[in-house]
C-alpha cells in the first residue's frame, strides 16, 4: 500500500502510552464516534410572519418581489416547513459526539461547547452546526490517528440561516478578494470553524473565511511528519453570477495552516484553495465559474487526497483526485502517481483571470468514475463519501437523488426505482489502469421503505406538503469502515432519507453496518446492512469514524 506502510509504521512507534493513559481517555480505541445534532425545539425561535432571509433588505437583491415570511414557529418538526419559502432556512443547533461500540450500544456522550451551555460567553471557544444541513459533521482522524476533525459555524445557538450566511473577510487592501456576497439574500457574516477532539475530549477550534455562502463539510487535519496543515471540502456562493473573488476562492477544496490560539485571539485572512477542478478539463463548456468545485466528501490514502462532488447542477457529480505532479490527467480523467503527495502549499492563480478562467485546475477525475455532467439526464451518480479498504478496493456511498414523488401515493417511488444508491464497492483494474463498480450494496437498507421514529414524531401527511411525514432511507452519506482478520470489511453508515417533510435533512436517520467479503467481485446473496440506532425526535445523525487512537492500538 505504498506509503501509508511507512507512515502506520511511523505512528504505531507512538502507541506506547495509549495503554497507560487508557484510564484518562474519554474515547477508547476499536469504538465509533457518530456526530449527531439535536434541534431547540423551541416555539419562540422563529414568529410565524418573519421576514426571511434574516436581514435579507440590507443586500442589493432585497427581499424579493414577493418577500417570504415564516409560515411555522419554532417548533419541531413543522419548523422546517419554513423551508418551502426560504430555500436558505435553517437553525443552528447543538452538536454531539457519541462514543458507540461497534454494534451501536452507545457508551458516553460529549457535548461540543456551545452558546446554550451553563457558563460558555461570546468570548469562550465554542461551535455549532445547523439543523438541517445534511451535508455537515462529516468525521474524519487526523492523518496521525490522534484527533477526529469536523466542521461547524461560529455562531449563537437558534440562529437563522447561517449556514448560508457570508464569511466576515471585507479585505480593505484588496477589495476583489472579499467574501461579503452583497447579491446573497442571507445579510448575515458569520465565521466557518475547524473543530478537533482528541482521545481525552479536549476540543481545539479554528475560524476561516472559506464557504462563504455555503457550508464547510469535511475537514482533515495532516499532522505527520511536522506538518500542520488542514485540508476542507465544502461549497461557497449564495448569490448572483458572477461571484466576489474571495467566493471563488473560499469554494471547494481548502487548505489552511492549523491555528492554536482561541477561537476570539485568530484573524483569518482570505481563504486559500488547495486544489479546484473545471469542467473544461474534459472538452466540456465551461460552467458557473467556482460550482465545480462543490464537494461533499473527501478522503486521504497512500498520500494522495480524494474529493467526492454529488449535489448541484454545475460540474460532474464523481470521484477526483488531486494531482500535484501535474502529469497524471492530461485529459482531466486518470489515476494518481506514485510521485504524486498531498498538497502542503495553497493552489498558484492569477487574479486577472479568475473571474474569466476560474483557479486552475490540479484535479483528475478517478478513472473508471463517470464523466458525464451534472445537468445531463444520464446523470446517475450522487456519491457523499469514501473509504479505501486497500489499494485495490473502494466502497463508495451514494446518498441517493433525493426525488421523490409528487402524491401520497407516489412519495416513496423514486427512491425505489433507483439504480446506484447506497453501497457501491470499486475495484480496481490494474491492466486498464481503471476503476470498476463491482456492484452496489443495498440489502437491508430499506431504501423506499417508509419507517416510524420513535416518540412524538408526526403520523398522516404533512399539510404543508401533502405528502407522509414518515422518512425513508434514499441512500448512504458518510461512511467508515475496518478490516476483519478473515477477510472481510465492516463499514459503519449514516443514511439519507426521502419523506414529505418541509426539508428532508430534518428526517431521524439511522446508522447502519454491513459486513462484505473483501475478495468478491459479484454481489454476495447473503450480506445486508442492520440498523444500529435511529435518531430520536429532534435528531440527526451525520458523521461516523472509529474512534481516535484506533489505529495506534496494538490489536488493530
């Protein structure tokens, strides 16, 4: 496998005091961690009449000819039924990192510091996410296996619309390079923040001025060897076309030097791209200058770093690569080096021709992925998240469409019908140099299958949109998975859901797990998932990772 040999190697030499401070660790190792968000259920956040977006009439577009007003209160989960007049709603919410055994039996709780906490002020470190934003608090370990990163918003607890808002960066000596969108009907700034826990539960955070617009998704901290760098994917642009510089530049995939001071010490500057990808790569017209580059997943193996794009119109929703050798994908699709590194240094461009050209492009798609555009019909790929389990092997989660049907009736069909979601298992052909889809894991998963959520969720249809509020599983998002002695992989998920709900990223998920024979090539008849938990009322489920210091442990 390369260079990851060298570097388990490497940290394994570090694995000496683990068993020592065993006693003082608040995640053990051979556990999961699952971020999970619980809303406010609080009537008095929203008043049915307010204007949205908040502050939407100091931005140069207004409020819209037809401005939109709340048509819920606070309350769960009708609440979100706000979202069929404000595309931008949302509310931020708590988030909460639990310790569960490998077969979902959940062991402790820590809560990520926060606004509604006893004693936490303005001025103490602190993170929310925003309910509900189905693409956030992915998990990811440190490339030293020490830490789990994740990604939130430096805001209040039961604010609105923040995961649209703009980054505060208004650069005085080089106003092209701003992040404040004065076209993003969302009047708000506020910071995206790096969160990371250790094995003890200690939390470090750090601000940036990326994803204005949009929301930071994942995050990866390279910590081996000296470095101290982390890598973001995520998506930027509320507004108008074309967009600010600082929004072009804040899209994507970023990379920023790790800060150490508090949150209320750091003065992120503007943000700096790693890596970006454009659709003329491959002979295609190019596209909204930026929205290529809307990740959703992204992952490190063998010293290469991986991105995952499965939402929005613009752009090829696949698997990419970045290419630091420059000599990989001459036509924009490839396979990575074995010269090829992660980046350390912010991605080179020329200003003059950003807002024409967009950043250059130092990103392949992984050959064997789909080329084809998002916007074309023949579109069929949505995938969230990877996991190698080696050189040869990738299983891919693919969320699902996220359609669904028009009626009462019909609510469940599209997601039924569909052909790629859930599971899908890569493998890779070493005389073609390409990636091959084995086949896709979907047994047990339910996909279509409405299901009920436990205690006090709503039964019938949803009146604001006549269709059922019971969710169904449309696919996977966020996904981890372990190597078994005899032969097999365990990959822990978290579904995406299709129901009737005012916005289907409220819906109670579920984390689930399957176990596959890492050799088959054809779809095993005797393996399906199991559902290890589903969220209560008021919850979401969204990233998964074994626990820090896993991959230290002498048994692993």
């Amino acid at each position: 496998m390369r260079k990851s040999v060298f570097l388990r190697c490497a940290i394994v030499l570090a694995a000496v005091g683990v068993a020592a401070a065993e006693d003082r660790q608040f995640f053990l190792p051979g556990n999961l961690v699952v971020s999970r968000s619980v809303y406010d259920n609080n009537a008095n956040t929203i008043a049915v009449g307010t204007p949205l977006p908040p502050n939407c009439a100091k931005t140069t577009v207004g409020c819209g000819k037809t401005p939109a007003t709340a048509t819920n209160n606070g309350l769960y989960p009708s609440v979100f039924n706000n979202n069929l007049a404000d595309g931008s709603f949302g509310i931020t919410s708590k988030i909460f990192l639990d310790q569960v055994t490998p077969f979902g039996r959940v062991i402790n709780t820590l809560e990520v510091p926060n606004s509604g906490q006893a004693g936490i002020t303005s001025s103490d470190d602190q993170m929310v996410t925003s309910f509900s934003s189905k693409s956030e608090l992915a998990l990811h370990e440190s490339t030293d296996g020490r830490l789990l990163t994740f990604m939130g918003y430096l805001a209040p607890l039961d604010a609105i619309d923040v995961s649209n808002s703009n980054t505060p960066w208004p650069s005085s000596s080089d106003p092209l390079n701003f992040t404040v969108d004065p076209t993003n009907p969302v009047g708000e700034n506020v910071y995206r923040v790096v969160a990371t826990v250790d094995g003890r539960g200690r939390f470090h955070f750090m601000k940036t001025n990326a994803y204005s617009g949009n929301n930071g998704r994942a995050a990866i901290l390279n910590n081996l060897w000296g470095w101290n760098l982390v890598y973001m994917a995520g998506n930027a642009g509320n507004g108008a076309n074309p967009q600010p510089n600082g929004i072009i530049l804040g899209a994507g995939a970023q990379i920023a030097t790790m800060s150490h001071n508090p949150e209320i010490d750091q003065s992120p500057g503007v943000p700096t791209p790693a890596a970006s990808f454009n659709v003329t790569e491959i002979n295609q017209p190019a596209d909204k200058i930026g929205k290529d580059d809307n990740f959703r997943g992204m992952t490190i193996f063998d010293d290469i770093l991986y991105y995952t794009k499965g939402s929005g119109g613009n752009g090829v929703n696949t698997v990419y690569f970045v290419d630091t050798t420059g000599t990989a994908c001459p036509k924009g699709v490839g396979v990575p080096s074995p010269f090829g590194t992660i980046p350390k240094t912010p991605l080179t461009f020329d200003q003059s021709t950003l807002q024409t050209a967009g950043l250059p492009s130092n990103m392949c798609i992984l050959a064997g992925f789909p080329t084809v555009l998002a916007k074309d019909p023949t579109a069929t790929l949505f995938p969230f998240s990877l996991w190698f389990a080696d050189s040869k092997t990738l299983y891919v989660a693919d969320e699902g469409d996220g359609n669904r049907g028009t009626t009462a009736d019909t609510l469940y069909a599209p997601a039924v019908a569909q052909k790629t979601a859930g599971l899908q298992k890569w493998v890779f052909d070493s005389g073609s140099k390409t990636w091959k889809l084995a086949y896709t894991l979907t047994a047990g998963l339910g996909i279509g299958v409405p299901y009920a959520v436990p205690t006090g969720y709503p039964t019938g249809n949803n009146a604001a949109t006549g269709l059922p509020w019971a969710p169904a599983t449309d696919g996977l998002r966020n996904i981890t998975g372990r190597r078994n002695w005899d032969g097999t992989v365990t990959i822990w998920g978290i579904t995406s859901t299709i129901s009737g709900s005012g916005d289907q990223g409220a819906d109670p998920n579920k984390l689930v797990a399957i176990t596959d024979s890492l050799d088959a090539t054809t779809l095993p008849s005797d393996e399906q998932f199991h559902a290890l938990r589903t969220a209560g009322f008021g919850e979401v489920l969204r990233g998964v990772s074994l626990t820090p210091g896993t991959h230290l442990s002498w048994w692993w």
